[in-house]
C-alpha cells in the first residue's frame, strides 16, 4: 500500500494488511528511538527468557519508565527466533515480573501491543499460557502504578490483553485490536477462512470502530500510507501521545487511578435489553 491508500477511506481488511506490513515499526524500533539509556532484562524467574517478548528499564523525554512489548522481528531468521512475537507463558510472567518492578520503584509501565495471538503450542499449554495471561489481566488491575497501553500493529486476542490492561489505551490509525484473528473467526463461523475480509468487517477491530466503543481512548495519526512510510513521523507522533497522557495519568491519586482501571474494564461490553425482551428465546 502506498500513499494512494489515504485518497479513500480503507476497509477493515485493508487496515488488517497495513497492521501487518513488513516493513511497519516494531516494538524494538520504538524502543531504540523512544528511550533513551534502555536496558533489556531477561526472564521470568521461574522457567526461562521469551526472546518474543521484550522488556526492561528506559528513560523517555526526562522519566524514568519500564517498557515492554511484543517483539516481531524484521525477517524470517528473526521471526522464527522471536516466534513471530507470539509469547509463551514465560513471555507473559517476564512482563508482569517487569509490571512489580515498577511498582516496587514508583515508575509507570508503557506496554507495546503487536502480535497475532499468544503462541497456542503444546510446550505452552503445558506450561500454563492460559494461567499466564490470565493472571496479569488480573495483577495489572492491583498494580500501583500508571499503566500506558499503546497498540502498534496487530492486537491479536488473550496474546494482546495479557499486556494489554491499563489506564489509558492508545491506537495508531491503522493497527487492529480484536479478539480473534479475521481468518480464525472466518474459519469459525463460515468454515472458510478465505471470508476474512467479511469477518475484519464484522468484529468492529480498527482503531475507528474501538474508539466509538470507547475501548480505546486516543487514536495516533499515521502518515499517509501508513506507518512504515514516515518512521520517524510516526515515532514523533507516538512519544507526543505518550508523553500527554502519562503526564495526565502519573498525576492522579494512585487509589483513584486504580478504581478508573477498574471502571474502564469493566464498562467494555455493557448492554442495555429493549422492553419486553425478556420473554423471547
């Protein structure tokens, strides 16, 4: 896709292509031009170190911060080292071990979404990917301290909301956030993964449909053609997003912060059932 793409409005389908461009920026280039004096630190302290999920301690504009995020790499000898940014259990446990640093040390948390899933192997499974995300969705509402969530590229089901629970969650234009993948939810409800295009229309997963959901809370401009057109516009545009927000969030009370957390989770999803609804089956 080139700059011809913003003449017109994009499909859902196209922006699931876009997400997952090459040549997009990754966690790792966010890292490197975002922060400076970053340090990486390994493991999780129970199994091993997950090279799909990265993390450590960094400095932005004059702050002190713990960063992570999925970590895709940029050809196929690093997508296979990195398992394409799908992270096993160990990868989620290094996060929330990076999430009670912070605490410990009153510096807030800016976590970094893209990838297609959490990996679904059998070497996962067996060590406990679902107790995993589960509980740093559940720790990452106790944690006392701001939490930025800020989704580049795919935001690709439990993979993504096992980092993804925060105060204040921001979207680049043309990065993607859903539940299932559209050819996974294809394969579900048609039998036919090739419906993708019709199954990016119906789970709402752009940036545009999150935020009238009020899922997310900022959208972050793209340059046109999309992020990997204008790399350091695009770096620009999210350092300044980032730094606005934590400024808002790091003054808040931090026992307001957290009942806002909470409150901001547990709105997604609510419903209201027209009268006489009750009766039908």
């Amino acid at each position: 896709m080139d700059n011809e793409t913003e003449v017109r409005n994009l499909t859902a389908w196209e922006k699931v292509q876009l997400s997952r461009h090459p040549q997009r920026p990754l966690t790792i280039d966010y890292i490197e031009n975002l922060f400076d004096d970053f340090i990486e630190l390994h493991g999780d302290r129970l199994y091993g170190d997950d090279p799909a999920l990265i993390g450590g301690l960094g400095i932005l504009g004059d702050m002190g911060v713990v960063v992570f995020g999925h970590n895709k790499g940029k050809n196929i000898k690093e997508n296979i080292n990195k398992n394409f940014g799908m992270p096993h259990p160990e990868g989620y446990r290094k996060a929330l071990r990076l999430m009670r640093l912070a605490e410990r040390w009153n510096l807030p948390v800016i976590s970094f979404i893209d990838t297609p899933g959490a990996y679904p192997g059998i070497g996962a499974e067996e060590r406990g990917q679902a107790e995993a995300i589960g509980r740093n969705i559940l720790e990452a509402f106790e944690i006392r301290t701001p939490i930025l969530v800020v989704v580049i590229g795919e935001g690709g089901s439990g993979g993504a909301l096992g980092i993804g629970v925060g105060d204040r969650v921001l979207m680049l234009k043309n990065a993607v956030y859903s539940v299932i993948s559209p050819e996974g939810c294809a394969a579900i409800i048609w039998k036919d993964s090739k419906q993708a295009e019709k199954a990016a229309e119906s789970l709402k997963l752009t940036a545009q449909d999150l935020f009238r959901l009020n899922i997310i809370d900022e959208i972050i401009p793209e340059p046109p053609g999309g992020a990997h057109t204008d790399m350091m516009a695009t770096m620009n545009s999210v350092k300044n997003s980032i730094l606005k927000n934590l400024e808002e969030i790091c003054s808040k009370d931090l026992d307001t912060l957290l009942e806002e957390r909470h409150q901001k989770v547990r709105r997604i999803g609510v419903f209201e059932e027209k009268p006489g609804a009750e009766g039908r089956s």
